[in-house]
C-alpha cells in the first residue's frame, strides 16, 4: 500500500472539484480536509489565473504549490508567492493579434496575463461567459497595452457548436507552434507548447519529492496529466477526450463528488486494483 505521506494528488477546479454556477460540494471539501490531516498532499491544476485559482481554492485544505494558467505559474498553497513563472514568448503577440483579427466581432478572444483576462476581441455572449468562468469582469485592452507578458490566448466559442471548428482552425494555423485545447463547452485555449498541467504537475512533484502523482480531471486540457499521471481518474460525467485518457472512469459525477471517490479509494490503497 502507498504510503500517503508520499502520495501528491492533482485536481483540475472546474468541472471536477466544483462547478462555479452550482457551488462546491461538501463532499468534496470534507475528503481533502481529511486526505491532507493524514498526510496526503492535495493540490489543484487549472487553466484559471491565479487571482481566480486562489477564489476557487479556498475551500479546500491545499497543502502543495497550486498549478495556475494551465501549469505556466505555480505558486504556493496560499497562493501569494510566485515558484515558478513561465509566460509565453513576445512571439506570442502576433499570434495574439492574428487569432483576434479573424474573430473580430463573432466570438471573444481573451489575452491572459498572470492575474488578468484582456478582452482583445469582444462578443457579449463571450463576456458573461468569462465574467462566470474568472470570477471577476474581464478588462478592455488593446493588446499592445497590455502591461504584463502573457500567459495563453483564450477564444470564447459564441455558440458550444462552434468550439470544436474554432479549435480546428487554431490548429490549422498555430498548432506547429503552440498547444491549442478545448478547456470548456465553448472555450479553446492556446499555449506555450509543452508547458501545461502536466509539467507543472511533475514540477510539484519535483519540489515535494512524492513517490506516486495521482490527477483528476474532466476535460480537454487535463489530458496531459491524466496521461503523465502514476494513476489518473475523471468524473462520470467527464468529456470523452479525458475519460479515453484516464485510468478510470468514477462511478459520481463532478457534483455528487467524485473528487471525494477518488481520494477514498487512494486512502484505502484500492486505487490500482
């Protein structure tokens, strides 16, 4: 049986942990209060800024550095001091500008910084949805005042039909260069090529030196770690991409606890069976 000393789970927030429109179940917070009095060490990868992530995390009792901008920042538990800052290349501005050209005036394009969400392109539709997903109004820049480098280019899909092509014609265009993902029913993400949760996630483990990694997560932009994980699981109701990627497939959805699932069966060491 592992010991849980040496055991680090990873959690993606949305979708997984807690669904910001519903609230955070209870379940949820009691399994991490008891996995981290006993040992285990608990920790959250999310493509959120850190503002937001810190928001997110503070339910739950988080004893290792969070994961942030989908694994770009990692910062301590409390998530005041920065450990690690990796934003994307001046490159990334043109990229920036070329994706807000074609969406100009159909779907919303964000650039983000390490606290910040920059419309740089607008749809109303798209600006309530970031308004939900970052916990805080978005800020109106062009993007050559934007006083921080950034981190990753966000495209809000106008309609969820449309985030798949949107993703394909990312792709099409970046994908030799950057990472592109589809992070939420109308959101498609594009980062730093070979900087995500993963990486951060074994940089965590790196700092910790915990012999086994666990993750769970729901969704497109959890699939590296999934992958990179010792031992890896998704909700029920997690999308395809990830339940194809995951070791397992648990029994609860996101919102009846499927967090809680999974760190009684780490607890129980019934994990690899």
């Amino acid at each position: 049986m592992t010991d849980i000393s040496r055991l680090l789970v990873v959690s993606d927030m949305d979708g997984t942990a807690l669904i910001a429109s519903k609230g955070v179940p209870e379940q949820n917070i009691e399994a991490v209060r008891r996995f981290t009095e006993k040992g285990g060490h608990f920790t959250f990868a999310s493509g959120r800024s850190l503002q937001t992530l810190r928001m997110g995390a503070k339910p739950f009792a988080v004893n290792a550095p969070l994961i942030a901008l989908n694994g770009s920042l990692i910062a301590s538990p409390d998530g005041e001091t920065i450990l690690l800052d990796h934003p994307m290349p001046p490159s990334a501005l043109e990229m920036a500008d070329g994706v807000r050209a074609h969406f100009e005036g159909t779907d919303g394009v964000y650039a983000v910084g390490r606290e910040t969400y920059y419309i740089i392109s607008q749809s109303r539709e798209s600006v309530e949805l970031c308004k939900r997903m970052a916990m805080m109004p978005p800020v109106h820049s062009p993007l050559a005042d934007i006083p921080e480098p950034l981190h990753k280019v966000a495209v809000f899909a106008r309609v969820p039909e449309k985030t798949p092509k949107i993703r394909d014609w990312l792709r099409e265009r970046y994908g030799e260069e950057y990472d592109i993902v589809i992070s939420g029913e109308r959101l498609v993400e594009i980062m730093e090529r070979g900087v995500d949760k993963a990486s951060g996630m074994r940089e965590v483990g790196r700092m910790l030196g915990t012999d086994v990694i666990a993750a769970i997560g729901d969704n497109g932009n959890d699939v590296p770690m999934l992958r990179a994980a010792d031992f890896s699981a998704v909700p029920g109701d997690a999308q395809p991409e990830a339940r194809a990627a995951a070791d397992r497939v648990l029994g609860r959805p996101c919102m009846d606890g499927a967090l809680a699932e999974l760190l009684n069966l780490l607890e129980k060491g019934e994990w690899g069976q």
